[in-house]
C-alpha cells in the first residue's frame, strides 16, 4: 500500500514507463522494468526533497495468480528473475548518488544502513553468476561425505568409492543435466521442451531427496560428532581416529532447519493451524531446490531477450516486439494517467 503522496510524480512514471514508453529500450532496460513495482519502490525511496521510507506489514495479505503447470511457472520466474537481476543491477548503479548530495531528507542512519543494504546487495548480486556452479560444489562435497560413511561395511563399494568412481558417476550425471537445461534453453521453445524440463526436474529432485535421506542416515551413524579418519599407506584406506569432531554437515544442517524454525515461532497460530500444508510444503521446497537454482536461473539468462510478462495468455510477443505493438492501448493509457 503506498501513499499518494508518495507516489505521485516520478514514482508513477516509473511503474508505468514500459507502457507509456515510445522509444525501443534496450535489453538491460527493458528486463529492469519488467521489475517495474520494484524501482517504483526504488523512486519512493530516494525522491528528491523527501524522506519516505518502505515498512514490512506482517498482517498484509497479497493475491497472485498461481501458475497451474510448471511450463507456466517457469515463464512466471523467468520474468521475476530477470526483473529482479536488472531492477538490483539499476539500484546499485544509483542508490549511493541518489541517497548522497542532500537530495532526500533521511537521516544519516538511515543512509548509512542503506549503504550497508548495498554492500549485501552487491554480494548477492555477484554471487547470482556462481549460484548454478556453488550448488554443485556443495551437492558433491556433501555426497562425498556421506558415500565415505554409507559405503563403509560394503567392501566392493567401498573400493570403487575409494578408486574415485562413484563420485566420478555422480559429477557425470549432474553435469550431463546441467548441460540439458543449458541447450533445451537456448534451442527449443518451452512448449516443446515441457516433458524435458519436467524429465530434468525429477531427476534433480531425485537426487535432492538421496541426499536428505543421506543426511538422516549419516547424523544417524555418526551420533553427530563422526570420528576423524588417517590415511593408512600401508593398508591403503582410511582408519578412523580416537577424536571426535561437530561435523561441518551437521552445522549445515542445523543452520538450514533454522530458516524453517524460525518462522515457526514467531507466528505459532499460522503455523499450528496449517500443520499438514507447511509440512508438505516443507518438503516439496526442499526437493525442488535444485529446479529454483538450475532450471529457472539457467533458463532465465538463456532469455533475456524475451521481455514479455510470462504467465499472462494474452502475452505473445516477445524482445521488442512487445513495446511496438498495439501503439493504440499505449497512447490511450498515457492519455487517462495524464
């Protein structure tokens, strides 16, 4: 809910540029504003000779459309992601100029906080280019730990374990489903690459729910301080130690359940009375993961010249087709907001 005040003027240009636009924007332009109610916060904030500022009401309620496929979905996401991406690349090219000279009336708090908003903002942002590659990284870090543990009563697994051949497999197919997305998103319309992303989507999710049953199976067998293993030259394999050690994977795990506990108790009521939805939703988050962070990020960057909303039916245009078409509705809608 904004006020009006507050929106009046530039804001409201903003929100409704892509619209009220007659030039061709460019790629970064036209993707920036597809976030348009995000840099209409962005103007709200930094208005000249004014101090607004935007809260969080825990007691507001908010509609969307659901998306009722995944193929839906993912044209929903790609729009939100590319939005977000360029509509944060905007606000950190711009906040520090925009916040400085006297030009809004906070605080100096306030824009200090802000500029340490930024400094967050920008890490987030860089890390966006490595998110595909450091879930990888994390996915068989902690496959390796929990293979070493699973495979070690079972002699013949044990030996290929250590030889580098299951992990060799794992980074095959991981890899190898990477590269599907990859080409499905560059060479074939979502349309026809929908039984293939959904094929994708199992698997990743396949191996998610493997590794959250290796989680439990691991703590398990570990009691939660595994021992600390030598390499033995002379038996050729790994002997466990007398020490005890807090396992990085269960830290991990700790800190990732908290994200789902927190929550919990600080809207008890919510919670409890929608037990059964949280705990299934819950899980389906967890399983799909590797879908947000693969799948959509890939398919996304892949995009970036379709500019069109996504999940509306009577969307068909993309790149810059869509802000050349229909010059009749545009000229009618700047005509009633002036």
């Amino acid at each position: 809910v904004f006020r009006c005040e507050a929106i009046k003027g530039g804001p409201l240009d903003a929100f409704f540029k892509n619209v009220t636009r007659t030039e061709t924007p460019t790629c970064a332009e036209a993707n920036e504003y597809l976030a348009e109610d995000r840099i209409m916060c962005l103007e709200i904030y930094t208005k000249i000779g004014c101090g607004f500022n935007l809260a969080y009401v825990p007691d507001a309620k908010a509609f969307t459309d659901a998306p009722p496929d995944m193929m839906t979905l993912m044209k929903q996401r790609r729009r939100w992601m590319n939005g977000a991406f360029f509509g944060t690349k905007k606000v950190i090219g711009n906040i520090v100029h925009m916040i400085s000279c006297k030009r809004t009336k906070h605080g100096c708090c306030n824009k200090c906080m802000m500029v340490f908003f930024m400094i967050f903002m920008v890490a987030n942002y860089t890390l966006q280019f490595f998110i595909v590659g450091a879930l990888f990284a994390a996915t068989y870090a902690f496959y390796d730990q929990v293979f070493a543990t699973v495979f070690d009563g079972n002699w013949a697994l044990k030996e290929s374990y250590q030889n580098g051949v299951v992990m060799l497999l794992f980074a095959y197919v991981y890899v190898f489903l990477i590269v599907m997305v990859l080409i499905l998103s560059l060479a074939l319309p979502l349309e026809k690459a929908r039984a293939w992303f959904n094929i994708v989507t199992v698997a990743f999710g396949f191996l998610t729910a493997l590794s959250v049953f290796g989680m439990v199976f691991y703590l398990i067998t570990s009691g939660f301080f595994p021992h600390e293993k030598e390499y033995n030259e002379g038996m050729k394999e790994w002997i466990p130690k007398d020490e005890t050690n807090f396992s990085v994977l269960v830290l991990a795990g700790v800190i990732m359940l908290s994200i789902y506990v927190v929550p919990m108790i600080l809207r008890p009521v919510d919670f409890l009375s929608n037990l059964g939805g949280y705990i299934v939703g819950l899980f389906t988050y967890i399983l799909l993961i590797p879908m947000y962070i693969n799948v959509f990020s890939i398919y996304a960057f892949c995009n970036l010249h379709d500019v069109s909303w996504g999940n509306r039916p009577t969307t068909t245009t993309t790149g810059t087709e869509a802000f050349s078409a229909n010059k009749q509705v545009q000229m009618q809608t700047e005509h009633n907001y002036q």
